[in-house]
C-alpha cells in the first residue's frame, strides 16, 4: 500500500513527466532530505537515474523504494530494467521481474521481461513459458512474439523462425502505422466520421475511408471506397486501401488483386507497393516476389524505417542473410527505437555465430520498447492511486 | 503463350470452374512457360483483371470472394517451388563430443536443408566415431563440426584423424564455433578444409565443395 507523498515529490513527478531530469533529480533529494522514508521519492529517483544510465545509482534508489513498500511496483520495475540494461546481473533480474508479474499478476511486460531475463540465463524452456503467459494474457503482445521467434531461430533455424517473425509485426502496430503514414492519414481524431454524412468528393471519402479503416470500422470504410471506384474504378489510392483491409481479414487473394490492380493503374502507388509485398509476403514461395516490391517501396520512401524492416524479413526468406543484414541496419539507422528491426537484426546476428550482439539488440529492443509504453508512469499512477 | 490466358483464368475464377482454371495454367506451362515464371505471367496479371472487373462493379462481392476462394485452389500451381530442389548434396553436421551449444549447429544446418542439401544431424556431444559411422552409412562427404568451447574445438582433429585411419582421406570437413573464428590456426590444426562463419557462410562453402567435387566428377 502506498503512504501520501509530500509537495517536493509531486514537484519532482512534475518534473520528471516533463523529462527535466536535473532538476527532477534535485527535487528528489529535496524530498528525501526532509524525509528519507518516502517510497515514491526513491521510485521516481530509480527511474530518473535509469534515464541517465546510471544503473547502479537507479539499482540503490529502486531498492530502498521496495525495503520501504514491498508493494511498489514502479520500483520493480525501475530496478529489472537497471538489472538488465548493467548486464551480467541475470539472477536478480529474474527475480525482480518474477517479483513484479506476482505484485502486477496481469502485467504482461512482467513476463516478457522475466523471459528476457530467463533466456540471458541460458532458461530457455522457462523463458519460452514466461512469453507464452504474456501472450495468454495479451495475445496481441508482439514483443513476446518476436522472443519467440528468437527461440524457435536458435533451435530450428531461420525457415522456422521467420513466420514467427512475420505474425510479430503484424502484432506489431508500426507496421499498420507505416500503412497509413504513405496515405497521408493521421492519428485518429476524437470523433470518427459518418461514412454516410461524408462530403461526397473523392479526397474526402478517401480521407474519412482510411480513418474508419484505421479504428477498424471495415465496413463503414469499405462503403466509402465502393462510393470512390464507382466514380472512378482505376483510383490507385481506393484500390489499396480495399487491399489493406482484405489484408486485415486475413482475405490474401482479394487484397492480392485490388494491390496488383492498384499498381497496374499507378506503378508510384506507395500504398499498392506495401499491400502487394504484404500479400505476397504472407504466401510461401513469393518471398522474391516480396522483396522486389518492398525494395520498390524502400527506394520510394527512403526515410521510412518499415519498408527496410519488411525487405529485410524477404531477404532472410531468401537466405540472403547479408543483404538482410543491410536493410535491417538502415532501419535502425532510421530509427533505433524499431523493435521489429532490432529483433531482425539479432535474428541475422544469430545466423552469423555473433550470439553477444544478437542479445545486446534484444536488450535495445526490450529498453525502446518499455519506453514507448511509458510503463514507469502508469504503475506509478496506479501505486499513488492506491495510496490515496 | 497466348495474350489471352490471363484472361481465360480470370474468368475461370470468375466462373468458379478450378478444373478450367488448371487446364488454362497446364496448357500456359504446355506452352514453354516455366513454373518459377507462371506466377508472373499468367497469375499476377489475372488477378489484376480480377481485381479491375470488382473495382468497376463488373463482378459483385460475392462474386469477388468466390473467385478468391477458387484462385487459393489453384495457386499451388502456379506459385514458383516454396523449397529448393534436392541437390542431392549430403551434409552431415554435429557438435563436438562434450559441446551442447547447438545454436550454430542448428541456424546452420536448417540453412542448408532450406538450400535443398541432404542435411543429417547428428545433434550435441558427438563422438569422433559417430561421425566416422554416419559416414560410412550415408556416404557423405562433407562433415560440419561444431565447436562452441575451446577444448571441444582443441578435440575437432580427432574426427580428421579417425576418418584418415579409416581411408576416408576425401571427406571434407568443415568447421564452425567460435574458438575457430578467433583462431585460424585451431582450424588448421583440426585438419579442416574451411571454417563456417554463420549459416551464410554455410551455404557459400558447401556449395563451393559440392561444385569443385562436381566438376572433378564431370573431368
């Protein structure tokens, strides 16, 4: 149970959402000067340490915090990241983490991680159990299925493995996301449109169209791109939306088929290019197929991430690990924080022997990932909210 | 073949006849189309008037789905081999005797199968003799020793030493594990004619051995 916590360690929380991390920091210690018992104070401290990469410092903090309240959560997890991200500190780390899934039972990152942990330890049955919990309770947990995928690389190899990898970045919402970013559509707003009230101009039917698609009301959007190719049946952009959501219902040869269409009409469709690789993709044998549409792709939007991430998973169906290697590296030059392109790359760092970068990009992918959920505060939320 | 045939197999589809449909694909690889080319030239385009027919509402959903539906039937045989053609390449592979470390061994050696090699594995901690036996069992010529830990690859010459005792002076063995990337000479030593890096690597050499033993084959 959580104790109140005084007006410097709100100060400090203040500033720590804000990432001013020196004078968070300060305000920490100023909390902790007047009164050293305050389980949130030395939470927050563990966090903004961890921030800094000072792992020992954020160990120490994360530890007074759990002597004081056994219950703090945020603590735990402060200290199994410190763990992990030191290194070499694999036994405390499964034990911080399998103490954290027990105080959050439904936290699923608590299992991923205590797979990570047990899979650094040479556990690999138990680690393969802790991914298989995070999926009973998330099935859409991609990171669980990307360790999984791991898993099965190192006993059976990349033919094996490679689907794993794919179902992970279908879980994987960046994938979705790259989808959207080549249709101009944005985050979803507050409000959805009303398939039926939308202005009946192409460009509007085909905005409100990708929104729908984007909350996952096919039908609505569907109504809308029928309204478009009824007008006009050779609209690239219509055609690859169809075959974005025939892709998301898991229906392969008609998204096959409004994708080729969409790019029969428009060779520069960006969206056909990614719903053609994607449908090929999914189909064994096509993997040239993919990776010719994807390196398409890739050269068209060349600041993208994904369309790299995607070409190299080809490459790998092709045994050209190399070539694989490539794409993956660029995509993580574009953007370190892509988990699906450092789980590739430790993929081909396996297929190469090179076992201790493979686990480092793992470790990386783990550190993003964890960040991107913002987990720290909402078990923090949560422990204030059970103190009050 | 004939400019028609993506047309025919699209209505085909449409007509939700699979038996039409295979013929129109056998009499397109009757006409000297390849099966690694009869997805690009027959399916693909097909599936783009299929698509194009349901954008125009020539064909309605149902309709739509229905073709999708007969187009799954019949994509086995228009899609190229998912799997490479045996090469009847014999591979044996294994880790050294006390060496459980099976990573290498295993990405390796499923690189190899998914390359159309005849790929034996022999698992962990294999003794020199177990190598020696498989080999006079299966003829293989190409060995794979995995070694992961120092002393397992100090052991790897133990396996070159019992294939010459036993006049088998033609295998040859292959490497991998890290003591042998960080030191040549443990390879050199071993009695290897190569040493693995990865199951690229794999694939380069066992291809590069089966070609050379080819063409002494073909002299």
């Amino acid at each position: 149970m959580s104790a109140d916590r005084s007006q410097q360690v709100v100060l400090a929380e203040g500033l720590a959402r804000q990432e001013q991390i020196s004078p968070a920091v300060a305000a920490c210690h100023a909390a902790l000067r007047l009164d050293a018992r305050q389980p949130h104070a030395h939470a927050l401290l563990a966090e903004l340490m961890l921030a800094g990469d000072f792992y020992d410092e954020a160990i120490a903090a994360a530890t007074q915090a759990i002597e004081l309240d056994p219950g703090c959560a945020p603590a735990y997890l402060a200290l199994g990241l410190a763990y992990d991200r030191r290194g070499g500190m694999w036994d405390q780390s499964i034990l911080v983490w399998h103490e954290l899934a027990e105080v959050v039972p439904d936290l699923v990152t608590a299992h991923v991680q205590l797979g990570e942990a047990f899979s650094l330890a040479a556990f690999d049955e138990e680690a393969i159990d802790s991914w298989r919990r995070a999926l009973e309770l998330d099935p859409t947990e991609a990171r669980a299925m990307y360790n999984l995928a791991v898993a099965a690389l190192k006993r059976e190899g990349v033919p094996t493995a490679l689907p794993g990898f794919r179902k992970a970045g279908e879980l994987d919402p960046s994938q979705d996301e790259l989808f959207f970013d080549l249709a101009h559509i944005g985050p979803l707003p507050r409000k959805l449109p009303d398939s039926a009230k939308v202005a009946d101009d192409r460009d509007s039917r085909l905005h409100a169209a990708g929104v729908l698609a984007r909350a996952d009301d096919y039908f609505g959007a569907a109504d809308l791109v029928r309204a478009i190719l009824d007008e006009t049946p050779d609209d690239a952009d219509a055609l690859a939306l169809a075959a974005y959501m025939y892709l998301k219902q898991e229906a392969g040869n008609e998204a096959m088929a409004c994708a080729v269409r969409a790019v029969m009409v428009d060779k520069t469709s960006v969206t056909g290019m990614y719903a053609l690789g994607v449908a090929y993709a999914k189909r064994p044998g096509l993997n040239r197929h993919a990776a010719r549409v994807f390196a398409a792709l890739a050269k068209a939007v060349p600041h993208h991430p994904m369309p790299h991430v995607l070409l190299a998973e080809s490459m790998m169906g092709l045994q050209r690990y190399s070539q694989a290697k490539a794409a993956y590296g660029h995509a993580v030059e574009l953007d370190p924080a892509c988990v699906r392109a450092r789980f590739g790359l430790a993929a081909v760092l396996l297929t190469e022997n090179r076992h201790a970068e493979a686990a480092w990009e793992i470790r990386r992918a783990a550190y993003y990932d964890t960040k991107r959920q913002g987990l720290f505060w909402e078990l923090y939320d949560e422990y204030v909210e059970g103190g009050e | 073949m004939s400019d028609q045939a993506p047309l025919r197999l699209y209505q085909a589809l449409v007509d939700q006849d699979p038996a039409a449909a295979i013929s129109v694909i056998e009499s397109v690889r009757a006409s000297g189309v390849s099966q690694a080319r009869l997805f690009d030239v027959l399916f693909v385009p097909s599936m783009g008037v299929l698509g194009g027919a349901w954008a125009s509402g020539e064909i309605d959903e149902i309709a739509f789905t229905q073709a999708a539906v007969v187009a799954d039937q019949v994509t086995s045989f228009v899609t190229p081999p998912a799997a490479n053609a045996d090469t009847g390449v014999v591979v044996l592979i294994g880790c050294m005797h006390k060496d459980h470390h099976a990573v290498g061994k295993n990405v390796a050696a499923a690189a190899l199968k998914e390359a159309g090699h005849r790929v034996l594995d022999l698992g962990v901690d294999v003794r020199p003799a177990e190598f020696l036996e498989k080999v006079e069992e299966t003829g293989a010529r190409i060995v794979i020793v995995s070694a992961e830990m120092l002393s397992a690859a100090r052991d790897a010459g133990r396996v070159r030493d019992m294939l010459t005792s036993s006049g088998h002076t033609d295998v040859v063995i292959l490497v991998t594990g890290g003591p042998f990337d960080a030191d040549p000479e443990l390879a050199r030593s071993a009695g290897a004619n190569g040493v693995i890096r990865g199951a690229e690597s794999a694939l380069r050499l066992v291809a590069r051995v089966a070609e050379d033993r080819a063409g002494r084959e073909d002299a």
